[in-house]
C-alpha cells in the first residue's frame, strides 16, 4: 500500500510540471504578440518613412527583383494599421522601369509583420504586361515568374504567402508568343487573391475586347502539397478554376485558349470547370449554351455547324485513363438534324506492359439517326462510317453499355448491353450476303465476342428482306422473338426459337438455325467463303391471303412465274402453310435437290384461281374461266410448283362441279412451263358454254358456237403454256357423253342418247367412238374437224358418219329442207355415210346413199321401190370467199346445197 500511493505522488507531479511548462509558452506567445504590437504601433507606425530602405531591401530580396519606393505612408494606426507606398518600381535584370504602380495600399498585422508580409494590399489600377515566351516561360511585366534555373520564383513565394491581395481596374496585356496571337488587352481587371495555410483562392473578373461578349469570371479555389515548404510552388497545388462566360464569341477565345475543337464561330454563354493537380490538368466540365456555332473535331474532318446547341461536355484524366462526357447534351444543325439531348460517357484505358487497352461506353437517350448524320464529322473508325452511311439507321437507345479490350477498330473482344427504341435502318447488300432492313423495331440485347441475344418487338413496322423476295419490303403489324447469337474461332451462328408475327397478309411463327459456312478456299479469301452461310428454316402460316402468296416466293423463281402466281391467285385463304429451307445460302433456292431443300405446303381454301391469266392470253382472246371455291394443296419442292387435289366450281357455270384438277409450273428457275389438267362434270349445256367462251372456240374453229345440247357429261381438260414463250401453248381436252341430245347446227339434224368422247387440242376437235340415234336410226361418228393455221396445210377435217336413216325419221328432220320434204314421199330405211365438217360459222355437210330399203313414191325417173338402188349425193358447202363485202367490210358468208340423184 505504501507503494502505491508513491507513484500516485509521482503522476500528479508530471501534471503540474506539464501544465506549468504549458502557462509558460503561451504567456511568453502572448508577451512576444504583445511586444510586437507594440512596436508596430509605437515604433514602425509613426516613423514609417524611416524604414522605407529597409522596406525596399526586404520587397528586393522577396520578389527576386530589385523594387524602388518612392514614398511610405502611415494612413491609419488602428488595430490593423494601413500604409500607402506611392510610385512603386520594380526593375528588370538590367535596371530598367518594367512595372510602375502609382499607388499601392497595405495593412500590417503582428502575424504579417512576423511573416514580413502584409495582412492585405490593395493595387489601384495597374496595368500589366503579361507574356508567354516560346519556350513556354511566363513574364509578369518583363519579369520572370520563375528563372529559368527554377521551378519557381520567389516573388511566387511572396506573393502566395500574403493574407489577401487585391487589385482593382487593373488593365492586362496578354501577349502569347508560343500560339503567335495578336496581343490581348483585358481592361476592369479585379482580383482578389486569399492565401491561408496551404488554402489559396482567387475570384478574376476582367472585360475582354467589346467584340468578345460580356465580362468574364474566374474563380479559383487550391490546396498546397501538405509537406510543401514554399508558398509558391504552384505547380503542386490541387484544386479547380471556374470560369463564367456570359457572353462570349468562341471564335476569338479559341485563339488564346485550347478548347479541345475548333470552333470557328459561336456565340453564347459558357461556364467551364477545370480540375488541376500538381499543374496537369485532370478534368473539365463545360456547360454550353450557343448559336450559330461551328465546331470542327479534327481538321480532316467536315464541321458540325450548328443554329443552337446547350447542355454539359466533360473530360477526366487520371494516370493513363481518359473519360468523356455529355449531359442533356442538345443541339439542332443547319442542315434541320436535332440532336435530343443524350448522355454519353466514354472510358479509355491505356495499355500497360502486356495488357491490353481498354474501353467503355454507356449512353442514354442517343438519336441514332443523329449520329448517323453526323458520323462523317466526328472521329470514327472508316468501316462504322461506310456501315451508317448505308444502313441509314434511326432511333433512340435508352441506355447502351459497351466495352472492348485493344483498338477499337480492331476489338477482338467486347461486350454490349442495351435497348433501342424505334430502330430503323435500310437492307445493306454487301459483297458476301445481304443484311436485312427493318422498321419501328424495340430491340433489347446483351452480347459479347462470343454470342448473345437479341430481343425483337416490332409493332406497325417492316422488313426489307431486299435480295430475298421480289417485294423485299414485307409489312409488320407485330413481331416478336428472340434470337441468339454465338461466335466460335471459325464458325458464326444465329438461332431462334419462337418467332411470332402478323400482318394484314395473316400470321405465323418461325424457327431458324444459322451459321457461316466451313472454310474451303485460301486465307485470302476466307471471310468470302463463309458467307452466305447455312440455314435450317421451319415456318408455319396461319390464315394468309392466298392472293399475297407470290410476295413470300424467294428471287432466284423466275420472273415469270411470280407473275403468274399473283395474277392466277385472285383470292382466297391459305388456312396453314409451311415453308422449309435447309442448305447453303448459296445455292439457294436449291434447283437441283442434291444442293439442299426448299419445300412450301399451303392449304388452299376457297380460292379464287385463274390458271390462264390475262397475262398469258393474246390480245383480244378470250379468257379461260377462272376455278372458284377452290380448295386444295399448293406445293413447291425444288424447282416445281404444284396446285394438287382440287375441288372446286367453274365461274359463271353453276352446275360445272370440278372433281379434280391439278396445276403445275416445272422449272421454277429458268424455262418455267404451266400444266393444268382439271376434271368435272355437269350439264352438257354449261361444258359448251365453256368451249365457246373460251380460247377453245377458236381452235375448233367455231364449231359449237351455235350448238344445243342436253343432259350431263363429263369434262378433262389439260393446259401448258410455257410461260416464256405463251404462243406455243398446248391444249388437250375431252367431252364424255352418256345419252346425250345434240344439235351442231340449227341445220344439221338433231342427235340423240349420244354416247362416245368430243375431243379437243389447239388444232382442232374430234370425236371417239361416237354412237348417236339421228334421223330415225342408229349412227357411229368418228373423224376431226381441223383449223387451218396460217403457213400450214389444211389438216384432214370431218366427222365420218355411218348409220341407218328412215323415211319417218327424215320427215321430222325438217332442218335438212329439201330432204325432209322430199321424205315425205318415201317409206323403209336405207343406210348412209355422211361427212360433217366446218367452215367458219357455216356447217358443211356430205351424204351419200343407195337408198336400198327405203322406197319413193316420186314422178318417174325419182320413184323406186324399197329393193332399188338410186344413188343419192347431197352437198351444204360454203361458197366462195370471191363474193362482195357486207355493210361492215366483211365477206358475208354463205352456204350452197348441192342435190345428185341417179
């Protein structure tokens, strides 16, 4: 216990010595502070003339320069006691006047007077020279602002180590020998410095040339190196300088600053914060708000000119990074561009030992097309200019993150992320394959050098799928699907799953696997041989316009034939349809199918079809009646198309029911011909109401045009017509009948419960196997009525008729005239031959017979009796072309009847 309470003693001790040793400093602080007031009020005050040697060997030593005064005076001897130094001198280095200041004010305190400094000094109305040597030295009124030997000068020491100096209507003359500008005078110069501890602050406010604008601010806030041991090191300090602008003409203020440009003309405010350490510049940030300003980035590039602009530019330098900037950045060009008012910010690296350099960009609100405008003006990379120059793109990325490793122009790796609103830009065909065009897109992705996706949304826009399809421009009303994107060292691919849209034309959805094709040629030409690349292609349509399925054929079909589709197919739906494509790009669309597969199967419903067209037909020919209420299958495999199993009615023939009937077009890329075989069956009445409205009367020459018939019968047709060379089409045809009731001509006899096939080409019509009850017997009916072509010779025409024929029957015949009235005086039956054929409009007729069997009760020498033979000739012949013309200038034509008998 007795030990303790002696190291208890010894503590207290320590205190009071400590804090005795304490009450001893500051009260010999006080006492000196006290003792200097002292003198400074009682000794230096009032004789301060006397110490005006003294002043100036002090003022000599501290500014480095040799400083005359011609008089000192004490002005006030209050707490802060102030002087007046009238006709201040400093002197260059060879004795020489290079500033002159009339009148200098300053104020003494005991901390300046201890610091053989002043509490403040006041300067009314100097005017300074102020010069920049080409060597970069700096010369305040011919004196240095350090020696060439130092890396500052000592009047920078004096001049930083006072509390507070002050200059009032100063006048400035900046001469910048190193820019070799024309001499600057800056008038109504007011400066207050402050310097405090390692705090230095300064607030500049000068008036520029009236030409220049309005009068500028400057104000400065910096902190001195912690360690530093001199005021004046400048070079060392750490802070910003703000600058005011607000009204300026850039186009003079670029002369004798470095504002990053060129601006050769622009007029506005302007606010500028620049950040220092240690004399280098490490960031900046402006604020604009111009007219008529032209800015050129580099010189071999065109200038941005621009009727306004406004908003933030920036730029921060750190060791080797560089960062870039703009906010709410606006601006519209003479050429009507308008830039909205996007944020950008971009990021450089530099590379270090063996890293690579870096780079980043994130971006808001950028106006594609904008940018694309005026890419030419700004720094970039050759091949981004020739891709937006094509690509024409527009509009607006919400936000973009993006990132690469090397030189931009030559990133191998990257990485992006971002949205774009109303993305539009054209197809590009470029030399190895054509890039798509697209409109009124939002597109989202996120990718890398090695893959990534894109999400699609497009509402009201379209595609250009320009070298794909013969309309390339497909309208949208909604389109949406993701589509992936992976890269490998020689091998590129995009896929999609689900891919979903709709249109006025109908909807569908799609899936597609694509990647560049292997390298099999030289180095050289490598990226060549990869492109077009491979495609697996699946497709499904729902509900489409038949009418609108030529727009979906790819270009390598003929011309030709996407006529014919969209002129055949009036109307109509498609209820579903797939498309495949499978195979390289480049031998698309596949006409031989070791190259790859191109298949297409629609199903047609209610379908308007005109499997002749217009387009196909000569001029004034009539037309082949269109396929209504069609449905069936359209295929497309290779190089053929075909429209298969057909069901479907006739136009304007109700009861023709088409059973069957099948189209196809061969050689879909190059020599495409059209077949067409049909199959119905109906009223005999509507199959001849067929042939003569169609091109059918002429290549029978007419032959049914005045026909009557009656009951059902059965029709095959089949057309080809290749499509290149339409005049040498090819027709073929047939008429089944099952007891018919024929009636050629109003002049030729009536037929009955007639049986046998009426065919038809475009030569001419015949018929096989004809069996007929006429003219009270039984008949057969064989033979061909041929047109004569022009330049041919008369095919062999006429229908051989063989049959029976009886008295009775002849009677009621009474559209054979003579025959018929003569009949009436006859009874029996003979048999007869008879040839049928056709000139024009006008039927010609031929029969021949013994008359055995049937007897005459005529006047001798034409009376018989049924087991006599009478040789009987009748002719109806149309008489010759030699005859006058009708009213309308054409032969009118005629028949004449020829009668042998005996």
């Amino acid at each position: 216990m007795p030990q303790k309470h002696h190291t208890l003693n010894t503590s207290q001790k320590t205190l009071v010595v400590l804090a005795r040793w304490t009450l001893w400093v500051d009260a010999s602080i006080w006492l000196i502070l006290i003792m200097v007031w002292s003198a400074l009020h009682f000794v230096i005050v009032p004789r301060i003339a006397d110490f005006r040697p003294l002043l100036e060997q002090q003022a000599s030593r501290v500014l480095g320069v040799n400083v005359r005064v011609g008089a000192v005076m004490a002005l006030s001897n209050g707490l802060i006691p102030s002087f007046e130094f009238r006709d201040v001198i400093l002197l260059d280095a060879n004795d020489r006047e290079a500033l002159h200041l009339p009148s200098v004010l300053a104020a003494l305190s005991p901390r300046s007077l201890l610091g053989l400094g002043f509490e403040q000094v006041y300067v009314a109305a100097p005017v300074l020279d102020v010069r920049r040597a080409r060597d970069g030295q700096f010369w305040i009124a011919g004196l240095p602002l350090a020696s060439p030997n130092q890396a500052y000068g000592v009047g920078a020491d004096w001049l930083f180590s006072q509390t507070e100096l002050v200059v009032r209507q100063g006048t400035v003359n900046w001469t910048d020998e190193l820019r070799g500008t024309p001499v600057l005078v800056l008038t109504g110069v007011d400066l207050v410095l402050r310097n405090k501890q390692r705090r230095h602050t300064l607030r500049l406010d000068v008036s520029p040339p009236a030409h220049w604008g309005e009068r500028i601010q400057v104000v400065g806030d910096f902190k001195q190196a912690l360690f530093a041991n001199r005021a004046g090191q400048w070079r060392d300090w750490e802070g910003q300088l703000f600058g005011d602008f607000s009204e300026v003409d850039l186009s003079h203020l670029r002369q004798y600053v470095d504002l990053g440009v060129d601006v050769a003309h622009g007029i506005g405010a302007l606010r500028a914060w620049v950040d220092l350490k240690k004399g280098a510049l490490t960031g900046a940030t402006v604020d604009i708000a111009l007219r008529d300003a032209s800015i050129q980035v580099t010189p071999s590039l065109e200038p941005v000119n621009m009727r306004w602009a406004a908003g933030r530019l920036g730029a921060k330098f750190t060791n080797d990074d560089i960062e870039l900037f703009t906010q709410a950045l606006e601006f519209d060009t003479s050429e009507g561009l308008h830039w909205s008012g996007g944020n950008l910010r971009v990021h450089l690296r530099a590379g270090i030992g063996r890293a690579e350099s870096q780079g980043e960009l994130t971006a808001d609100k950028l106006d594609v097309a904008a940018m694309s405008q005026i890419a030419d003006r700004l720094p970039l990379p050759e091949s981004i200019r020739v891709a937006l120059d094509a690509l024409r793109p527009k509009g607006l990325v919400s936000h973009l993150q993006l990132g690469w490793s090397g030189p931009i122009q030559s990133a191998v790796k990257f990485t992006a992320r971002g949205s774009v609103g109303g993305l539009a830009f054209s197809s590009w065909a470029r030399p190895q394959f054509t890039i798509p065009g697209i409109t009124a897109a939002q597109v989202d992705f996120d990718i890398s050098q090695d893959g990534g996706t894109f999400k699609v949304d497009i509402r009201d826009g379209s595609l250009d799928l320009e070298g794909l399809l013969d309309q390339p421009v497909v309208a949208i009303d909604h389109l949406s699907g993701q589509v992936n994107w992976k890269n490998d060292v020689d091998r590129m691919g995009l896929s999609a799953s689900d891919v979903r849209w709709t249109n006025a034309d109908g909807q569908g959805d799609l899936q597609f696997k694509w990647h560049t094709s292997p390298v099999t040629v030289s180095k050289q030409s490598r990226a060549d041989s990869r492109f077009p690349g491979v495609l697996d292609l699946h497709a499904n349509f729902i509900k489409v316009q038949a009418n609108q399925i030529h727009k979906y054929l790819p270009v390598g079909i003929e011309q030709p034939v996407r006529t014919y589709l969209r002129e055949a197919i009036v109307s109509g739906t498609v209820k579903a349809a797939k498309i495949k494509v499978k195979g390289s790009l480049a031998m698309f669309p596949f006409a031989d199918t070791k190259q790859g597969e191109f298949q297409v199967l629609a199903d047609l419903h209610e379908v308007v079809f005109a499997y002749s067209p217009a387009s196909l037909m000569s001029v004034g020919s009539p037309p082949w009646p269109s396929l209504t209420q069609l449905s069936g299958e359209m295929a497309i495999n290779h190089a053929v198309l075909q429209v298969k199993g057909v069901h479907a009615a006739v136009a304007g023939l109700p009861g023709l029911q088409v059973t069957r009937a099948d189209a196809e077009i061969r050689n879909l890329y190059g020599g495409a011909t059209l077949a067409v075989t049909a199959e119905a069956r109906g009223p005999l009445a509507e199959i001849v109401a067929l042939v003569n409205n169609s091109p059918l009367s002429g290549m029978t020459s007419e032959a049914l045009s005045r026909a009557t018939v009656s009951g059902l019968a059965d029709y095959r047709f089949k057309l080809g017509i290749p499509l290149a060379a339409l005049d040498r089409a090819v027709v073929q045809g047939a008429i089944g009948l099952s007891g018919n009731d024929i009636q050629v001509t109003p002049e030729s006899p009536k037929m009955t419960r007639a049986r046998g096939v009426i065919v038809f080409s475009e030569n001419g019509f015949g018929v096989n196997g004809g069996q007929v009850r006429a003219l009270g017997g039984e008949a057969r009916i064989d033979g061909v009525i041929g047109s004569v072509l022009p330049g041919t010779k008369p095919i062999l025409q006429g229908l051989r008729i063989q049959g029976t024929a009886t008295a009775d029957g002849l009677r009621q015949a009474r559209e054979l005239g003579l025959v018929a009235r003569v009949a009436q005086y006859g009874s029996g039956g003979a048999s007869y031959s008879a040839t049928l054929g056709a000139r024009g409009l006008v039927s010609e007729l031929s029969v021949t017979s013994n008359l055995v069997g049937m007897a005459l009760a005529l006047p001798a020498p034409f009376n018989k009796v049924a087991d006599a033979a009478l040789p009987f000739r009748m002719e109806s012949v149309m008489m010759s072309n030699d005859l006058p013309l009708n009213a309308t200038g054409k032969v009118r034509e005629q028949d004449q009847i020829k009668l042998d008998i005996g």
